[in-house]
C-alpha cells in the first residue's frame, strides 16, 4: 500500500515559488490561503541560504486528525489526509495543531469571518464525487483520480520537491545524495545538487551528470 | 445636507446587502450519532483521461503501477542518464 509523501531536497530548492503558484492555478486556491509555501532561512547569507516547500505533510500519526472536535479528516487507502468541509467547523484546532500550519482558514464573507478550514489534498480532491464541480469548488483539483501526481511536485523546475509514495521518492532522494557524494561545507552549490565533475585518476560514477561550466561547487 | 446623508445611508444599506449576497456557503453538517465521515472514491476507481495516463478501472494494482512510473519520472537519473 503507498503511502503518498512530500519530500523537498533543501540543496536543490531555489525558491522560486513555482510550487505555490502551480497549486493556486491549479486548484483555484482564494485570496488569503496558501495551501503551499516557500521558507526560507538564512535568507542573503552566502552558502547558507536555504529553502524548503512546505504544505500538509500527511502524517501517518496527524495531530490534526486526533484534535479535530468534529472528526472531519479521514485518511485515503493511499495515506493522504483529507477532510469533510460540510463537517468542519472553522475552529482552527488543527492549526495550532499542525507542527507545519498547514490548515488554512480563508476569509469567508464581506465582514472577514474565518472560513472552514483549507489545505493542500495531495491534489486529491475530497469526498465530493470524483472529477465533479462540487469537488473542485471545494476541495481543487483531483489529479490522483487523473493518475497524475501533485501539481507542485511535478512542475517543480529543479525536481527539489518530490511527491509520491515515500518509499520511492526517499529511493530517489537517497540515490542523489549518494551521487553527490561529499560532507559538510561543500554540500551546497549547483554541483553540489547535480553532480560533482569527476576527479582526475578515477573514473566518472555511472550516469552522473557532467558539472556545468562556471558552476559553484 | 439632509439629502447628502440620505443618499450616503442608502448607499450603505445598498452596500451591506450587497455584501450579504456575496457570502459564500458555509453552513456545516452536524454529524450524526454513530455517523462515520464520508470517505472518498478511491483514485483507481475512476476512468482514465483520454489523453492522460492510462490504466484499468477499478484495478487498484495498474492504477498503482502507472502512478510508480510517474513517481520514478521524478528521478533525472532514471529519466535521462538510463
């Protein structure tokens, strides 16, 4: 059984937003809600910057699952967490929560009252019927039942964030930082995330990529 | 004077019902005793695009299949050096 995660590679995340943009677009996201979000820390300082993509990380264990007064969130046969937006109450348990803020609450209304909660649904949609206007009114796109995977993990640009079953995209992850290959200071820069040049006298890791010219590494 | 603030009260009123019509549909649903949450149609059960990635219908293990393919897609590795 899959068990559907994110996982954002920190070297390799070069904050462009692309991520929070192709989830708004894609899932008619309102003013105000940022089901996904670009952090920075160390935001200027040379080689220490760095940035991580951050949405609902579908907890195997979720805390908002267990505080929720209502029991509005369910979990899929593929592990993402999902919930009821007729059952939710806006009450913003689940934010306090959630260790990521990830649950949203849009302004709902002239006189900004807090909505029922919104958050990112793997782009699988909710209880509504599959692929129907209701769900995407409510819920954005359900590209699982398209067997796609997350708008944001596939339009990302430098394939920092992954998405997908965690065993296969930690597979992934794994396979590039072994093929990255050093420690410390030096794992950071463009060579760093794609691939090191190989040293003279030994011979070149299969299907490493060549370092591109002017490169940092 | 007079006229000026009842042209400024009405446009208020006009306002505050207008806003009225722009709220949008928040009514929660008490859930019943004994009631589970509803629960979503599983992803495999769905027919595929006609152009989008294709597997059987309510076969969860092509559906499961494909969906790795894509996953694997993900890895630069896999996709161009190999």
């Amino acid at each position: 059984m899959a068990r559907m995660k994110f996982l954002c590679d920190a070297e390799r995340c070069i904050e462009c937003n692309g991520c929070v943009t192709a989830c708004k677009n894609e899932n008619e996201v309102p003013w105000g809600v940022n089901r996904r979000r670009v952090v920075t820390i160390n935001d200027g300082v040379v080689g220490a910057e760095k940035s991580i993509s951050v949405a609902c990380m579908h907890c195997s264990d979720a805390p908002c699952m267990a505080v929720c007064p209502v029991d509005c969130f369910y979990r899929t046969d593929d592990g993402v967490v999902l919930h009821d937006k007729d059952l939710c109450i806006g009450c913003g348990y689940c934010f306090y929560a959630c260790p990521f803020g990830a649950p949203q609450f849009p302004q709902a209304g002239a006189f900004g009252l807090r909505g029922k909660m919104d958050k990112c649904t793997f782009c699988a949609g909710g209880p509504e019927a599959d692929k129907s206007e209701a769900e995407f009114k409510k819920y954005g796109r359900n590209r699982l039942a398209e067997g796609k995977l997350p708008a944001c993990a596939e339009m990302c640009s430098t394939k920092a964030l992954l998405g997908g079953d965690g065993d296969v995209i930690s597979d992934i992850y794994r396979e590039r930082v072994v093929r990255r290959g050093n420690k410390g200071a030096e794992a950071w820069g463009w060579g760093s995330a794609y691939g090191q040049p190989p040293k003279a006298g030994t011979p070149a890791a299969p299907g490493a990529a060549p370092a591109p010219a002017g490169g940092k590494s | 004077m007079t006229r000026r603030r009842g042209t400024l009260a009405v446009a208020a009123g006009a306002l505050v019902l207008l806003a009225g019509c722009m709220e949008v549909e928040q009514t929660a649903t008490a859930k019943q005793p004994g009631q589970t949450v509803r629960r979503d149609t599983a992803a495999w059960n769905n027919e595929p695009l006609a152009n989008g990635p294709k597997w059987t219908k309510g076969n969860r293990v092509s559906w499961e299949e494909q969906i790795k393919k894509r996953q694997l897609a993900q890895s630069e590795n896999l996709r161009i050096y190999q």
